[in-house]
C-alpha cells in the first residue's frame, strides 16, 4: 500500500470520466435521419482524429517532449536588438533577420499590433520604428514615414508605455528625470510591509529587481541617430500634465513618485550602494541552470543590463550563460526571418499534448506516451522557489513551465501534468503515484485564502502595486482566476480528492465567479471560451450534475455565441469591451474546441450545436492533420500581452474530438 496526500494509505484511485452520458437529442430531426448524422459525423471525427494523432506523433522531440513557437509582438524583437546596441554585440546577419521580421509583421497604415488582426499599438510600433531604424532603414522610406505619422499623431513618444521610454531612455532619446523612481531599497521592505517586492507576480518581481539597478544607475549610451520625428513637438518632448487630485490612488502615487525623485537626490549613498549589491546578488541567485532568468525573454533582458551595470563584464560566466540563453528564445524561419520568443513552453505543451493523444485513444502504454512521461517525471521541481516565501514549511513538488525554471513551479502546470501522467499506464507506477502525491500536496499548500488558486503564488492580491505610475503595463499581481483554479480541481477529482474540503471550497469559488451570461473569465487563455471551457470540465469531473443551474447557464451561452460555420472564436479585444466581444471572433480551431470540451462535459453530445462544432473542426482539417490559426488565442497579461501557441490548433481539437469519440477521458467508445 501507497501513502496518499491526506495521510492514509491504499493506491490511488483509478480514473473516473469526466463527461456526462449523452444528453437526449434536443431537435425535431427524426431517429433514422438523427442516426444517419451521427454516424456521418462520428466518421469524420475518426477520420480527422487519425489524421491529427499521426501528426502530433510525428512532431515530439526524441527526448519526449512538445514544444510549438509560442508567438507574441515584435516588441520582443526590438528590445533585443537595442539590448545588443547597447551591450555593443551587434551582428549584422542577426540584425537583418530580425528587420524582416519585424517589417513583415507591419500594417498597411504603418503601424504594429500586438496581436493578429488587432489595432496598431503605439509602443509597439515605437519600439519596431526605432529597431528597424538601428536596422538601417531611412525615416523617410514610405514605410517608416507611414509610421512615425502615426505616432505623432497618437502622441508620439511621450504616451508611449513607461518600459519603452525606459529603453529609450538608456540611449538618451527620453530623460531618465521624466520616468517613474524605482529605488533598489525596496529590496529591504520586510515582507508585511506595502510594495515589498513579494507584492508583486513573480514575472513582475524577476523584471523589477534588476530595473531598480538601471534606474538608479542612470545609464546612457550615445545614440546612434535622433528621434525627433516621434515627437509632437521635438523642442518639448515631454509635455506637462496635470496631476491626478490627491484624494484619488492615482494621485496619490503620483506625489510619491514626485517624493521618490527628491529622495533620490538626498539617498544615503552606502545605502544605496548596498542595495545595489543586494538586488545584484538576489538576481544572480535566481538565474537557472540554462542561464537564464524565470524562463521568460523580459527579465532576462533587464538582468543582463543591470548586472552588466553592476560592473559584470560580459565574458564573465554569468552574463556569458545569460546571452546565451536569450539567444536560444531565437526561432530562425525557413524564409531567413529571424523571431523571438517571449517565453518556451515545453512542459504545458506535453502535457496537454499527452492529455490529447490519450483522450483520443492511444493506447496508454504507447511508447511515446512513456517517453513524454518519463521527461515530465524527470522535469518535477524538488527545491523550493520564491513560493515558499509564503509557504514556508511547504515541500515542493510542483513543475515549472519552462525547460529550466526551477525558482518558480505553476500551480496550472502541475495540475495538468498530474493530469496527463495519470493517462498514462507507466511501467513503474508506484514512481507516477509518487510523483503525483507530491503535486497534490503541493498544489492543495498553495491554495489562497479565498478558496482559489492563482499561477504562482498564494495571496498575491496586493491592491497597490498596479497603482504605481511604474507599473503601466500589463499585470503586476497574481491573483486567483477561474482556469487555474477550474485545472487544480479537476486534477484534485482525478487524484481522489472530490470531497476534501479544499477541493468543495475551490468548486464554490468558481461556481461563485460565474459571470452574469454563463460564463468564466479566462485569465490565461482567450477568454471566456478558455474561461468555460476549463469550469465545465472540472465541474464535472468533480461531480456537478449537467443539470445544475450554473452549467445550464453556461450552455446557453455557449450556444447563443456559436458562429454561424459552426466554429467559435473570441478576439482579444474581450478584455477591453466584455459587452461586444465575450465570445465573439472569428472561428478558430483551439477556442472551437474549447467551447466542444465544455458543452461534451456538460452532457451535450447528441445536440446539433456539438455537431456543428465537430463537422468545423474536420471540415476545416488540413490533409496534413493540423489546422491552421493566425489569430492569437493566448494570454499572457489580459489585453498588454497577447500569445498565439502553435501547439493550441494542434492538441485542443484533438482532445476534443477524442472526447466526442470516446465519451470522455476515458473508457469504451460511445460511437458505433
């Protein structure tokens, strides 16, 4: 007998569906016709479901694991070339590579969006303007007049987010004066204290720490050109602007920046020294085995110039591994262009990869599947991170999303890996149960107060940090969303854990966010379709009848916003404006099925709406077994920052086709 999380012993139990049985067919349609399309249907699933599982086969790296682009804006682009005009590593072949990138990504009124189909962005398009100017493109080339327009015309350079001044900063093209203050004391806030770096999500608190360093170093490197043409008025670059009245939170941290710039001017020097020195060494604790920082592009960046400015040569092992590692976000294209990633995603990508080749009915011992659960094993973090800042007493046990990101486990991550080891039928399963008990209990430690779960931390609700002028860009907290919190318990159901309290307190929490019109915010994928598409299943696997009200509830959204093809989509721009766009965009194949993985869990199967959405998916197949998706379907901040996962078009169809076939997860198939 195994241990299990709670204490007692007996092995873990096997796994349960998670769908409900069909559900009686809802239209008018006769049984022979009814019959004659279910079957038609259900072949071109099998059909389609072959197709798809021979391709993702075919793509696993021979180590065992998936991993597909993962695709933002060309701001990551940008930023690495002036990072190597600032550093002095610039490499022509490198420079023109990334300049195609960058100008095949422009639109046709010379602006860049941060997401497929979006609107143009001012800071993108200033960071892309000023690259492809270091790149050697004239200002007035059509293409680059096109766009300095159009900054003018938005208010050039200075409505421009508060990082890309900072990089423009850092060449003398904006005053370091007429940025927000970022004191390196903060470092010596104690943990109880507002605005102590813990306040803030750990990707914020990765780029912050060595930014304290840049600020108060102040460094400016002879720029290689002017900018005046990005300015509305280039002999006032910067114009006043009224503070926000001091009885508002803006106004507020607005006069304590104000304070922060003369505290600057009277600092104690050896404190401030010191300070320097404590954010040098807390980065370089933190930089991973592969060189880099948070497997994420923008801390990285910053831990390099801050280092670098802290008196590290660049041959020194440090900086060297640090270079290193950006250099391999670097996805070179067949037709010469040169992308950055923001981040790699390998350990999400197979274990959703797992999760949909085993709902599809590969064999549970196929050697592939061993293979990826043999990496995922291996990849498990045994050490503690930033988390245990909070969790203190709590072991660790949890998986990093990342080839290398040890400081900083996910609570998503582990709960999807359980889930697709638990797919699994691995030869040495007491080493699966093992690896999955330490998950569990480590995922159950980092639950929040309130009953949910965020991506990285406990409680990581501070009201202040979004607050500061610094932080204008994107979110700077962590707080518990519904698709985090929807995997933890239908991963904590799989694992046995249905009736623990924690588990029924995780339900309430996301029975209680459901939104007015039947759906769930999605924290981390595009939107409310990722949002629904993650509560359903859970729900179900953790045992809420399809006929609850919450669930109907959703189900009628789901079919109110199915597009007229069959498919669903929803743009990004459902962050700025729920009203017109929750669940609304053109059809795609990872949201499409997303909305199939609710409505099958919800007991929908036999309706007309799941079949729409099943003959979209294998109508709008390739030969090859992929789909193709332009539009960005991912979230790394809602709206700031928007991610297309090549993988997404790939695994979710194939997972839910699986499910259509096969009833669920698991067990007989349900199609003759």
């Amino acid at each position: 007998m195994t241990a299990t999380t709670d204490g007692s012993t007996g092995a873990l139990p096997p796994r349960a569906p998670s769908a409900s049985d069909a559900t009686a067919e809802k239209t008018t349609t006769t049984a022979p016709t009814r019959t004659a399309v279910r079957q038609d249907t259900a072949e071109a699933a099998r059909r389609a479901t072959a197709r798809a599982t021979d391709h993702l086969l075919s793509v696993q790296d021979p180590a065992g694991w998936w991993k597909g682009d993962l695709e933002t804006n060309v701001t990551m682009d940008a930023e690495d070339l002036l990072l190597r005009q600032f550093l002095g590593i610039q490499d022509p072949q490198l420079t023109e590579a990334a300049a195609r990138h960058i100008r095949g990504e422009q639109r046709a009124d010379g602006t860049w969006a941060t997401f497929y189909g979006g609107p143009g962005e001012l800071s993108a398009t200033i960071e892309a303007y000023v690259a492809l100017r270091l790149a050697g493109d004239a200002p007035d080339a059509p293409h680059m007049d096109r766009a300095a327009a159009w900054i003018r015309q938005q208010g050039g350079i200075a409505a421009a987010r508060v990082f890309t001044r900072i990089w423009l900063a850092l060449f003398g093209w904006w005053k370091w004066d007429d940025l927000p203050e970022l004191p390196p004391e903060i470092l010596y806030f104690p943990k109880w204290f507002p605005l102590n770096i813990y306040d803030f999500g750990c990707w914020a608190r990765q780029t912050i720490v060595p930014l304290t360093i840049v600020s108060a170093k102040r460094p400016v490197r002879p720029a290689p050109f002017a900018l005046d043409e990005l300015h509305t008025d280039p002999r006032h670059p910067n114009p006043p602007r009224p503070l926000a009245p001091a009885t508002s939170w803006d106004g507020v941290f607005q006069r304590l920046d104000k304070a922060l710039h003369l505290y600057r001017k009277v600092a104690v020097r050896p404190l401030r020294t010191a300070a320097m020195r404590a954010a040098a060494r807390w980065i370089i604790e933190r930089q991973e085995n592969d060189g880099c920082w948070g497997g994420i592009q923008p801390p990285a960046v910053y831990s390099v110039i801050a280092l670098h400015l802290s008196g590290y040569d660049l041959d020194h092992p440090v900086l060297r591994a640090g270079l290193a590692s950006l250099d391999r976000f670097a996805v070179w294209r067949d037709d010469g262009t040169r992308m950055i990633e923001a981040c790699q995603s390998p350990v999400w990508d197979t274990c959703l990869a797992t999760i949909a080749l085993a709902d599809a009915g590969l064999p549970a011992d196929h050697p592939q599947l061993l293979k990826a659960a043999e990496w995922m094993l291996a990849e498990q973090i045994d050490r503690p991170g930033d988390w245990s800042v909070k969790r203190p007493q709590l072991p660790s046990g949890g998986w990093g999303f990342e080839f290398e990101n040890d400081n900083y486990p996910d609570i998503d991550d582990t709960a999807e890996v359980v889930l697709a080891l638990r797919r699994v039928r691995h030869p040495d399963p007491l080493r699966v149960d093992a690896a999955v008990r330490r998950a569990v209990r480590w995922n159950l430690g980092m639950q929040s107060r309130n009953g949910a779960w965020g991506a990285f931390d406990v409680d990581n609700t501070s009201p202040f940090p979004n607050r500061l002028p610094f932080c204008d860009f994107g979110e700077v907290i962590d707080p518990p969303s519904a698709d985090v919190t929807a995997h933890v318990v239908e991963m904590l159901a799989d694992a046995g854990r249905t009736h623990d309290r924690r588990t029924r307190r995780g339900i309430a929490w996301l029975l209680a966010e459901q939104e007015p019109n039947g759906s769930w915010f999605g924290r981390w994928g595009t939107n409310y379709l990722y949002g629904t598409g993650s509560v359903l299943p859970a729900l179900a696997a953790a045992g809420v009848p399809g006929a609850h009200p919450a669930v109907r509830r959703a189900v009628r959204w789901l079919e109110q916003v199915q597009n007229d093809d069959g498919g669903w989509g929803e743009d990004q721009r459902s962050y700025q404006d729920k009203e017109q766009w929750a669940g609304r965009g053109a059809s795609t194949a990872s949201q499409t099925a997303w909305a199939l993985m609710a409505l099958l869990a919800a007991g929908e199967r036999d309706t007309e709406t799941v079949r729409r959405g099943v003959r979209w998916l294998t109508e709008t197949q390739r030969e090859d077994g992929t789909w193709d998706e332009p539009y960005f379907t991912g979230t790394g901040f809602p709206w700031d920052f928007s991610i297309n996962y090549h993988l997404y078009r790939q695994v979710f169809p194939l997972t839910a086709l699986g499910r259509y076939l096969h009833g669920g997860p698991v067990g007989a198939p349900v199609v003759s």
